[in-house]
C-alpha cells in the first residue's frame, strides 16, 4: 500500500480493533470475529493489526490486549501484531516490557507496543485493576513511560533506581515500541522520548494537524527511531453506496452516546439503533460525533483519507471500524483496500 499522501501513492493502512460484542452476539464470537477480521487484514495487505485496551465494558471484549496479540500473532504469518494500546497507568513498566519482549521473541519483527496514558474505564474498574494504594495519576506518566522505554531498550540511566535490573527475556531486536495520544502531551512524550506518534483522529479531530507538526518540530531523533513517524488514527465506514455507508454508521452512533464504563449498552443492529429515540442534545452530539468519522463509498473515503494523509504528512493511517454486522465491517476493509490501493 505504499506511503505517502496527497495526490500521490496513498500511505499504508493498519487495523485498529476494539474489539466490540454486538447486541445478539457474545464475547468468545466477536473475538473469533476479530481472529477472522485479522487473518483477511493479513490477506488484503494491511501493515499492522492493533487492539485496544477497555476495562468493566459489557460491549467490548479488549479486556487483556496483550493476550490477543498473542493468539493474532499466532493465528497469522506476516502482518505486524500489537496493542493499541497498553494503558500504562494500570501496570508495571517492567512486567509490560517482559510481556512484549516474549511476545516478540516468539514473533520477531512483528510486535507493535502500543502506549496509551488514558484510564480505559471507570474510576472504579480503575481502582480495581490498581489494587493499591491508589491509582497512579497523569502526573506519573512521563516516568512510567520513560521508564518501560528504558526496559524494553535495555538503555535506563546508570543512576535509575532499576538500573540492575533487566527485562527479560533477551532476543535480538525489540517489539517497536508506539506512543498513543489525542493531545500535545502525548506528542510531547513521543517526540522527548524518540518515539513514533499515533494521533487519535477519531478522538480529537480539531487539532491533529496542529498536535503532529508540533511533534515533528521536537521530535529527537533515537537508535530506535531515527526520524519522526506519524500514524494517524481514523475511524471509518465503507460500504458499496453513501447511503449504505451512512446506514451502518447508526449502531456506532447511538452506542457511543452511552457512557464509559459498565453503564454503556450494547452495540445495536441499524434497525434498532435507527428508532433510537434522540433528544435535542442528543442530536447535536450525534452530528458532533460524525466530524470524527470518515462515512461513505470507496471514492469518497479514498479522497477524505487521502486529504487527511496530505494535510498531516501521516506515515500509516490506522482504522478503526465498528458497526454490528461483522460481515459488513470485513467489506467496509476490503473496499478501504481496494480503493487506497487504486
């Protein structure tokens, strides 16, 4: 698929799934849908598969995303596998870079470590998986994230309070290590730190161009990225038609108005999700909502990625689809290749 952007040869695409239950459907069918969304992701010539990371979620089954990478990795051949991403405020640094580093020294050259700073859930499921003294605040992100970096590259200062210790196990070559974020500080921490930035489009649309180019501005260069990378995360229907596209688009629509957490419903089938009853608020942030979204048939979803690839400068564009039908989500995939690779 190339690289690039512009009116030039379209920058390549990955995967970012999170792994959503369908109303109808249960946890064990909508992972063995994400084994099959993989495998075809592999077949149509996609970089990279990432899964997200959501806690205390009944419509979401991307509770332990470094399981999954596992099984993904094992379930295919060549397409790059990894988490989009590890909230790192949950965990240990040092027990997160010995997962990655088993998992690339059984998938060399094929684990991505994705690293978000957000909670992922509720402030009680947060709580829950600190099981401490309390959970860590943003405040502790940028020595949490230097600090795995270190681990995962073997390279923590001499005078680190870890410095004798080592991540194990040893192989050569590291899982590629990502920086997620939809804000400046994200950015600022991949550009310190000589790190590759995936924005979070579908997050934060408004100031993607503006967060990138700041990143690029401070980036410092590092063994392990010499110059700066950026992908751009984007969330996307595809479908034969504009009005189908728009059609599919509904489940995600009403689902996202729930809140996070154990509170958010289930992932409608259109019908149900059409005859949604919206209140006025509701409405506006419908239409809020869809300035994050990327909605229509090949030629339209082409030029609108095609313009984001362009306005950013993006390396890889990562895309998240979710709509209740899993055959409809594998197409809106299959014609996204088909018309980025035209």
């Amino acid at each position: 698929m190339g690289g690039g952007g512009g009116d030039g040869e379209a920058p390549p695409l990955s995967v970012l799934d999170q792994v959503p239950i369908p109303a109808g459907s249960s946890a064990p069918e909508a992972l063995a849908a994400t084994v099959e969304l993989a495998q075809a992701a592999e077949r149509l010539g996609y970089r990279r598969y990432w899964v997200a990371e959501h806690h205390n979620t009944e419509s979401l089954a991307s509770s332990a995303p470094e399981v999954l990478v596992a099984h993904l990795a094992a379930s295919t051949t060549s397409i790059r596998v990894g988490a989009g991403g590890i909230l790192l405020s949950h965990y240990s640094p040092l027990k997160v870079a010995e997962v990655f580093r088993t998992l690339h020294a059984l998938h060399p050259g094929r684990i991505d470590l994705g690293v978000g700073r957000a909670a992922g859930t509720d402030d009680a499921a947060a709580a829950a998986l600190a099981h401490g003294p309390g959970v860590l605040g943003d405040e502790h992100h940028p020595d949490q994230l230097a600090t795995l970096v270190g681990f995962v590259h073997d390279r923590l200062a001499a005078d680190h309070p870890f410095a004798e210790v080592r991540a194990m196990p040893t192989a050569a070559g590291t899982p590629e290590m990502w920086v997620l974020g939809s804000s400046s500080h994200g950015s600022s921490l991949a550009a310190g730190l000589g790190l590759p930035f995936a924005f979070a489009h579908f997050v934060s649309p408004t100031f993607c161009s503006q967060v990138v180019a700041s990143y690029r501005r401070r980036f410092r260069p590092s063994r392990a990225c010499p110059r700066p990378r950026v992908a751009i995360g984007v969330s996307v229907v595809c479908a034969a038609t504009d009005a189908e596209a728009e059609r599919l688009v509904v489940s995600h629509d009403v689902w996202r108005l729930n809140p996070e957490g154990a509170e958010r419903g289930p992932l409608l089938p259109v019908a149900d999700a059409s005859a949604w009853p919206l209140n006025r608020v509701e409405r506006a942030r419908l239409a809020q909502q869809r300035d994050r979204r990327v909605v229509g048939a090949p030629d339209r979803v082409r030029t609108a990625l095609m313009n984001l690839a362009a306005d950013t400068g993006a390396d890889e564009l990562v895309v998240l689809t979710v709509c209740h039908d899993a055959a409809a989500r594998l197409r809106s995939y299959e014609l996204l290749a088909a018309a980025m690779q035209r």
